[in-house]
C-alpha cells in the first residue's frame, strides 16, 4: 500500500525516530523525538482529539534547521488519561517535553501547535519560567468579546466512546472534527489508523472522550496570546472556516507589530493533511528567524 504514496510521505516516514515516555503530574506522557540533539529543538502540539502522529511527516520536513519532539498531551493518543484537564497543565507537559528533550540546554524552543494545541502552546509560553523561542499557533482561532458563538464550528471530540467489532469498521467511521474534504486521503487513513486501540474484544479511539467536559473548553480564555513576551507567529488555511475574516482581524490588531501571518493557499482547518509541504515550509520560515 505505501509503494503508491508520494516519495516525499515515503522518505519521511523513514527517518529515524525515537519513542519516549516522561512522568508529568502523576501520569505518562507520550512523545516522538527526531533530528540531531545540538540543533536549536522544536515541540509539535497536536489538536484536539488528536495525537503525535498528525506530525510524523511534517517533522522529518524541519529536520535541517531544528530537532522535534510531538507530543501526545494527556487524554489522548497514547499518554495517560487523566482524571482532571487544565490549559495550564497541558502547559506543562509541553515544557516538560522540552526540557527532556534537552532544548533548553541548546537554546531557547520553540513551542507550535494546531488548533487547541495552538492554544496549549500558548499556555506553555505563559506559564514557562524558561525563556522561549517563540510560539507558532496553526489554525487556532483566536475569537473577539464580542464574537457570536452560535456561529461557533466546534472543533473537539464530540462523540461518547465506544468498541467497534473489528479494525476496518472503525477506521470506516473515523472523520476529520471539524468536517471538511481532504484530497489526500493517504494521510487521513494514516492518521485514522493511529488513533484507535484494542479494547474490550474490539476497538476504540484512544482519546478520552471526558477531556472537554474536564477542560470547560467553551469557557478557557483564549486571548492568552497576545500577552507572551517571546515571539508569536499565526499560520492559517485560506479555506478554514475557523479562521473567519472577524477573527482574523481581531488577531491583527492584537498581535504585536512585526508578528508573521502566513495564509496557506488551499487548505482548510487541517492544513496538516491539506498542505502538509506548504504548513512545513512555513513553520520553517518564521522558525528559523527565532534561532
């Protein structure tokens, strides 16, 4: 089956990559590793639901300039599920990563995340005592006080676990959240297939599907961006609907001057399946400005 996948996936998916595990709060945390150790390190945040591996082919992609760790935030891919969730601790198991990796010891890392990762970027960059390269949030719609949110397209997991007979019927089942068209379904089947688990003579996603009742994500404060003293970028897909014109203007005129906001053509909500080459392209542009 990969024998027909773009070369580019193919070489990705190739490169060497370590799994690591850290204690964070009393739980496991799960995370990826990539690249060469003295070169300035570089955490990737997955969204909500989600997991590491929405990163596997984009990682390889930032391996000239930095080193990777994806992570899996608790909740969900394969990091402990927690009985209790906070921004501020997802804050935390992101640094912890870091300072694991050992980014701290060659620099200043830099935190980027898509969509609700975006955000725990944030928190990460607010509560971190060490200083920061820089946080890159990834279609994370920042909203005015004034927007009207039963306009809102949620973006979390919404739907209450439970055991598909057989592995074929669930990965059958598994759908982008938001909804949207992906052209490359190679990386939605990929994607698809590490978010499931065995479980009770069947199969299951492995997100907890408690994390936003936990969270009270509707009521976080998301504005927590524009008050970090590194540096910010924005990344955005052109066809979002998360990324609406009023949104975009809001971020604007909040974000400090100077700060890059780079518009990926073609591309959705999930600009990792949309455009993973383009969204690598242009991590590495604002990225390698903070180093």
């Amino acid at each position: 089956m990969l024998d027909s996948h773009p070369d580019w996936f193919k070489e990705a998916l190739s490169v060497n990559k370590e799994q690591r595990r850290i204690e964070v709060e009393g739980n496991f945390i799960s995370y990826q590793h990539w690249g060469d150790e003295t070169k300035p390190g570089m955490v990737l945040v997955h969204g909500s639901g989600s997991h590491s591996h929405w990163w596997d082919f984009i990682a390889p992609l930032l391996l000239d300039n930095f080193q990777i760790s994806a992570i899996d935030l608790s909740g969900m891919g394969d990091s402990d599920h927690r009985d209790d969730y906070s921004p501020e601790l997802y804050g935390k198991e992101i640094l912890s990563v870091a300072e694991d990796s050992g980014f701290f010891s060659v620099g200043e890392p830099i935190i980027c995340g898509h969509s609700m990762g975006g955000f725990m970027s944030a928190y990460a960059g607010l509560v971190s005592d060490k200083k920061l390269g820089g946080v890159i949030m990834v279609d994370s719609p920042i909203r005015p006080p004034t927007y009207d949110y039963s306009t809102h397209v949620r973006s979390g997991p919404i739907r209450r676990i439970k055991t598909y007979p057989d592995r074929e019927s669930i990965l059958e089942r598994f759908r982008l959240t938001p909804e949207q068209e992906c052209a490359n379904e190679y990386l939605v089947r990929y994607i698809a297939e590490w978010s499931i688990k065995e479980a009770d003579n069947g199969y299951q996603w492995k997100f907890d599907d408690t994390i936003f009742d936990k969270l009270g994500f509707s009521h976080m404060q998301k504005n927590q961006a524009f008050e970090l003293e590194c540096e910010l970028g924005i990344i955005y897909g052109t066809e979002s609907n998360m990324m609406t014109e009023e949104i975009l203007g809001f971020i604007k005129d909040n974000v400090p001057d100077g700060t890059p906001m780079i518009a990926i053509e073609k591309a959705a909500h999930h600009i990792l399946l949309d455009q993973p080459l383009e969204l690598a392209a242009a991590i590495k542009n604002i990225a390698k400005k903070w180093v």
